[in-house]
C-alpha cells in the first residue's frame, strides 16, 4: 500500500466513477484559472478537509461542437494547495511538478463518444485551446 492517504470514503472514494460524482459535490475553495478552455480550481472535502485541485482542457477543433474535454482531479496537502495559489503565470509546470505518482482521477470526453472515467497518476496539462 502506498503511505500517502488522501481524502474519506465521502470525497475519495474507490472506484473512479463514483469519485467523480463525489468530487462534483464538493464546494469550491479557490479558482486559480478561468478561461473557457483552460480552467484550474481547488475543491474542499467539508466532511475530512481535504483538498483538491482539478484541471479541465478543452480542445476546439471547429468542425462541430462537441469537442474533447478532459478533467484531472489530485489530492493535494494545505502546503500544495497554498503553493498553487502563488504559482501565478507559472500555473501549469506547478501542475506538473505535482506528485507524479500520487493517485489521480482523470475524466475524459473524447469527441462522438461517452465520458469516462479512470484513475490515472499525477497531472499532465495536455493541449488546449
Ligand atoms: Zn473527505
């Protein structure tokens, strides 16, 4: 088992569908980014305090309007969470720097198709608009 705990069976729990739907419901803290096609926020567990952050991309391709989203949602500490906030400009290597390995749930929404979601590990900011 990894050492690092993050969350309760409220805000993290194990299967990833069930964890996006439990992330959905948790009040946002903070927004650090809020373009339409790149946004960064961090979210708060109000039952076990911990924190979120989660990063949306969207690719525009112009053919039509469904175009493909992408979410990635981590656990991150209070001293994560504080550095994100003065990360500023320098926003997405922050991002990257993150705890690579840590847990992660990523949700995707490949054009024509259904949204999933899955676990995954860190954040990789992928292309958007
Ligand atoms: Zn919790």
């Amino acid at each position: 088992m990894n050492a690092e705990t993050f969350g309760c069976n409220r805000c993290w729990p194990p299967w990833a569908s069930a964890a996006w739907e439990a992330f959905l419901a948790l009040s946002v803290e903070a927004e650090l980014v809020d373009e339409s096609h790149f946004a960064v926020a961090i979210r708060a567990c109000a039952a076990c305090g911990q924190r979120f952050v989660i990063v949306f991309t969207e690719l525009i391709d112009w053919a039509d309007g469904e175009d493909p989203q992408d979410w990635t949602v981590l656990p991150i500490t209070a001293a994560e969470a504080a550095a994100l906030v003065k990360a500023g400009a320098a926003i997405v290597p922050a991002l990257a720097a993150l705890a690579p390995r840590r847990r992660s749930l990523r949700r995707e929404f490949p054009k024509g198709r259904r949204p999933r979601a899955h676990w995954d590990s860190g954040i990789s900011v992928g292309p958007h608009d």
